[in-house]
C-alpha cells in the first residue's frame, strides 16, 4: 500500500528566506506526482506536476523535483512571501488516482 | 461560477441522519471524486467515478455510497452519519482526455456530525 508522508508539519519562515519542503512515498512505482497548494475555505490548486519519466519542474519562484528510486520528491520555494502562507500538499499518482500526504502548513511572516 | 460546485458548504447534523452532499460542474470532465480530509491525516479517496456506468471503490469507502446521476453531477451520501464522519469533504474532476490526475477541485463541504 502507498504511503505519503511530508516533513515537516509545519514551517514558520520570515519573508525573503528560501525554503524546501518534503515528501516520501514507500512505492516506487508511480505515474507522477504533484505538488498542490490548499488554502482555507478553498479547494486545492496545483503547483507542478512531475511525470515519472521527468526529474524536475518549474513554475516561477518553484521548483519540484522527483527521484523515483529513493521515493522523494522536494518543492523549493525561492524568496517566500507572506502570499505563499498555505498548506502544500504533496500526492502521488497511478493511472487512476492520486495518494495525498499529510501536508505542510507553510506561514511566511513580514 | 465555479467549475466545480459543492453544496452545502457546511452542514451541522446529529448521528443516525442521512446526509447528501452534492458535486456539480461545467467542465465536462468524465471523471469525479470524492476525498474527505481529517486533521493530520491528508486526502482520503472515499469513491470515484470515470463515467456514468462507473462507480470505483476508493480506500475509505465503508459508510458511504455515491450516485453519478449525469456526467455533470457526482453526490456522496451518509445513510446514517456518525461523529467520526465530521471532516471536509472535496470533490474533484479529471478529464481523461488530458492525462492522470489533473484534477481541479471544489471548494470543500465542511460537515460536522454531532
């Protein structure tokens, strides 16, 4: 059975300071992965999607990257911005579903 | 108006009632989910759909069933709530046509089993 995990839980980091979040799975064989962003009171929003065969992705101030063999994926963000408070969620696919983690509550203060 | 609708939003309710929640979209996307979401512990799949004739299973699906009703609408049903089933529920679609879990999301509908 796969299983998602995120580290940390939680993340308070002032402003400007660039930051990595991180996610393991225990089943290697994935279709892709995904990186979502949830903000409250509103549905999930995806960041990047990182097929199998790709090794990174990027979208702006992130970038996602994926290694299949070690079951990790990371999503950097540069310079955080107080607008980038929000649970990140991290999810791995077969071709008919996705598995979430448990999420990352990111806040970036002023 | 938002592609993907979930009504109601939030839903206070005591145990033993029946409780439908509702999906609707416009993106005429084939495929539909349900999730719920528990402090700590992430998206849950309850059920999925990939078309009318289709009802999937998903890893939490005990005390639960769904109806697709039209390819547009996608409702989970409590036959008879229980405290535990308190949690945000989401639904979601995907279009098969673009490739494997690209999926957008509703807003969510917050129930509270009392």
């Amino acid at each position: 059975k796969q299983e998602v995990t995120q580290i940390p839980a939680a993340l308070s980091v002032p402003e400007g300071e660039n930051l990595v979040l991180n996610c393991s799975f225990t089943d290697s064989a994935i279709y892709n992965l995904q990186w979502f962003r949830q903000d409250p009171g509103k549905g999930l929003t995806s960041l990047l999607l990182i097929q199998s065969s790709q090794r990174e992705q990027t979208s702006g101030r992130l970038n996602a990257s994926l290694d299949k063999s070690s079951g990790r994926s990371t999503l950097y963000i540069a310079a955080s911005q107080p607008g980038d408070s929000a649970t990140y969620l991290c999810a791995v696919g077969n071709t008919d579903k996705l598995i979430f983690g448990t999420g990352t509550r990111l806040q970036v203060f002023p | 108006d938002a592609d993907v609708t979930q009504t109601p939003r939030n839903r206070i309710t005591k145990t033993g009632k029946r409780i439908m929640l509702e999906c609707s979209q416009t993106k005429g996307h084939d495929r539909m989910y349900w999730y719920r979401q528990d402090p700590g512990l992430g998206l849950r799949l309850i059920y999925y759909s990939f078309d009318v004739k289709d009802i999937n299973k998903g890893e939490i699906s005990d005390g639960y069933s769904v109806s697709r009703q039209a390819q547009a609408k996608f409702s989970l049903s409590l036959e008879s709530a229980i405290p535990n089933q308190t949690a945000l529920y989401f639904c979601a679609t995907g279009d098969s046509r673009k490739g494997a879990n690209v999926l957008t999301f509703g807003a969510g509908s917050r129930l509270t089993v009392l």
